[in-house]
C-alpha cells in the first residue's frame, strides 16, 4: 500500500518538475529526459535530439498495489518488466502487457500500446482510471473520465507527451496464475483465420489471443489461458524464437511472465537473427540494446538502413479489402497480428473520419515489423494513403508524412487544439503534427 513517504517523495518529484517547467524561458521547444529507452523506431534527424531537456528520470516508482480493489497507482516510468514482477507478488497483473520489458506506463499510454488481451479490454489506456498531469505552466491538474479534465484524460492517449507531463496513473489489475497455456490453430487462408478470429471475439472464451501470419497460405491464431500448473515450459528469452516456434507446436506452456514478453528479443525482426549469433550474443542483445545501439550510432546511420516498422489497425469489415492491397503492393511476411476492441468512441479520432469504420469495433492490428526498403517506395506514406481510405490508423512511432490537413482529418483538431489551451498554451511540448510528422523527420 501507499506510504506517506512514498507520497511525500513523488510530491517533491512533481514539485521540482514543475519548477523546471515554469522556469523555461523562450519559445523554443522542449523534450523530456526519461531513464527507459524511448520504443519509437530510431529516427536520425530528429530534431528532439537537440532539445532543452525537462528531467522527469526519477519518475519510476509503484506507489500503490491494492490488492482487494485491483488497482494499481505507480509513476510514468514504471517498466512493465517491474510492474509485473511486483502485482504478482498479490496474484494480480496488468490488464494490457506490452510485449517488451522496458515499454513504460507513461509510454503505454503515450504511444498507444496494446497487447493480446486487447481483444477483450482495448489498449492499457483503456484500462487507466486516473493521471495527474503537470502542465506546461507548472500547473497539476487530476483527470478522470467524469472529472472537470475529462477531456485532458482521453486526449492523453496517443499524443506523445504534446500535452503535458503525465506524472502518476492509476489503472486497474486482474487475477493471475502463474503459467500460460497457448494453443495454436492454424488456418491456410484468410477468410477462415478471420472467421476464427470472430468466433473466439464472440465468445471471450481465451484470456489471450493474437496470431502470426507466415504467408498468404499460413495464418496461426495463438489461443493463451492462465493455468495454474504446466507439465513445462518454454522460454524465449535465449535461443528460442517464438514467432518461429508457432509454425512447428500444437501447444505450449510458458511462465507467466516469460508469455509476456515472449516477444522481447523482437517479434518478427528477433536479432540477432542467426543461430550462432543468437549462440553467442541473444542471451544479452534484446529490443532494448538493439534501440540503446541505434542512438549511439545515430550519428553514421541513415534512415533508409532502418527497417520499416509500424502497426496499422484495420477495421475487421476492411480486413479482405487491405489484404488484397497489401499482397500486391508490399507482400512481406510474416505480419503480427493482435485483434483489438474498439471500447468507446475515442475523442481523439475526428469524427467525420471514424465514420468510415463506424461499424466496427473490432481492429486488427497487422504490424510489419523488419521490412527492407526498396525500389525507391516509401512505404510508411504508402499506408498512410490507404489507410485513410478505408478508415484504418497507423501509430506514430514511425517516421510520418501526412500533410497537415491530411493528418488531421484522421486526428481530431478540435479536440486536440481545446487541451492544447489548458495544458501547453504557449506550445513549448510542440504540436502533435509538428512532433509526429516534422520535427522527426529533421524539418
């Protein structure tokens, strides 16, 4: 449970935060200096590099495990890695895990992460009951979904730190068992696996569920319960590949924990990627060494060596449609895919453009994850473009080249621009354009 101390240390945290904040001077821009590494794909000209720094490093502590209402209350910087580890000590986990240990609670929320119980719950924001948000003026604000700030806690998702410092949440948590059984059913086409996949959407019949996609004749739906006992398990955190172990197993038992981030080493881009180098260096090289190396040499990278990385979610009415699309225009595999519930009308959405999915709840997150570029095509503006024909998003993690009015006829302006007023008047944090599509770029 929550100490005085506890409480009294994170209030001085805030406090000096603030300071800093109500210390800046000058209208340029600002980043935040945070102790994880930043999961966006490395972009080498990213003009935050060069930003004054507002240091929110020690914001990195669980405050509160309540165990008899399951909820949790920690500081942004929490690692899921962390967080898991201390709510099992009560039975209890996250609802929403991100497949890699070092994401953070803060960018869970900043950068839309979801996860295979997300065909159930949505993404960790949806499971967020409270922030308290420091402004950019050094004010504190607490947003809730009902409060005078409802519009400031739903515009939190998804905009990348643009609106303020969030300083401490509180989300919910929900019973455990200590192992995962996964079941794996494989389909040859993609209107069965679809079929499959709303069967099981239906009936929330599995605690966890998302898929590999091998090829257009080799589609895997990964079916995980909580059981209390395993006749085994499998780690993945070494040799073993899991999205390659998912064409050859009917069955699998993993640590609770270890089906978490099951992922870790990457997901369908695992490096090193051979047996030897993972013989030699996969038991210390994981996605958060790979993103530390990529910043140390951002200085002789170039951004066409990056692979293409980006999750779009697709309206599961325009799943045949993108498919078709993508097998002719792009046509790599394999593809991870998470389905996800639309929980409620997101106010971060313009509403003339969620009108072209108005239908659906369910999503499928198809994420290319390792794509090499060629030919000369930018692919990340090539989704775009579809993308906003169907009614399909892509997270901004990625390198973005919407135009301005392009960009927000997907976003909602108006929403975005009213907490934009409350939170960071004088736009010291940048816009979620300028942040998002320019700055990123180097422009």
């Amino acid at each position: 449970m929550e100490t005085p101390m506890l409480t009294s240390a994170h209030e001085h945290k805030v406090a000096r935060i603030a300071v800093q904040l109500q210390g800046h001077r000058g209208d340029k821009p600002v980043s935040l200096k945070k102790k994880a590494v930043s999961h966006e794909v490395p972009k080498v000209g990213d003009k935050r590099h060069d930003d004054k720094k507002i240091d929110i490093s020690d914001l990195d502590e669980i405050l509160q495990i309540d165990p008899e209402r399951r909820i949790c209350v920690a500081e942004p910087g929490v690692t899921f890695v962390d967080l898991v580890e201390a709510t099992m000590r009560h039975g209890l986990v996250p609802i929403v895990v991100p497949e890699l240990k070092t994401i953070t609670i803060g960018g869970a929320v900043a950068g839309c992460s979801i996860e295979s119980m997300s065909y159930v719950y949505g993404g960790f924001h949806d499971t967020c009951l409270e922030y308290e948000v420091i402004t950019a003026k050094g004010d504190v604000l607490t947003c809730t979904p009902t409060n005078e700030n409802s519009l400031v806690f739903q515009m939190a998702h998804g905009t990348f730190g643009t609106l303020g410092v969030i300083a401490k949440l509180t989300f919910r948590l929900i019973p455990c068992k200590p192992f995962v059984k996964v079941t794996y059913e494989t389909f040859g086409d993609l209107e069965s696996y679809k079929a499959a996949i709303m069967t099981h959407y239906e009936a929330r019949d599995v605690d966890f569920m998302d898929g590999i996609i091998h090829s257009p004749t080799e589609f895997v739906l990964s079916l995980g319960n909580f059981v209390d006992e395993a006749p085994y398990t499998h780690s993945y955190d070494w040799m073993r590949v899991y999205y390659l172990s998912t064409k050859t197993r009917k069955e699998d038992y993993l640590r609770t924990p270890e089906y978490f981030f099951r992922y870790n080493k990457g997901v369908t881009n695992v490096t090193p990627s051979s047996f030897l180098g993972r013989l030699a260096f996969g038991k210390f090289v994981d996605s958060t060494v790979v993103l530390q190396i990529a910043k140390l040499l951002r200085g002789v990278l170039s951004n066409a060596s990056i692979p293409v990385t980006l999750d779009t979610f697709i309206p599961f009415s325009k799943t045949t449609e993108f498919f078709a699309w993508y097998e002719r225009e792009v046509n790599f595999f394999p593809l991870w895919c998470v389905p996800y519930k639309r929980v409620r009308t997101y106010e971060w959405i313009d509403t003339e453009f969620a009108k072209l999915a108005s239908d659906d709840d369910l999503y499928l997150d198809i994420a290319i994850y390792g794509l090499r570029r060629q030919d000369g095509k930018n692919y990340y503006e090539m989704f775009e473009k579809k993308l906003a024909q169907i009614g399909g998003l892509k997270t901004l993690i990625t390198p973005n080249f919407y135009s301005e009015s392009d960009f927000w006829k997907v976003w909602n302006k108006q929403n975005y621009d009213a907490v934009k007023r409350i939170t960071d008047p004088d736009n010291i944090f940048r816009d979620l354009y300028t942040k998002t599509c320019r700055a990123t770029r180097g422009l």
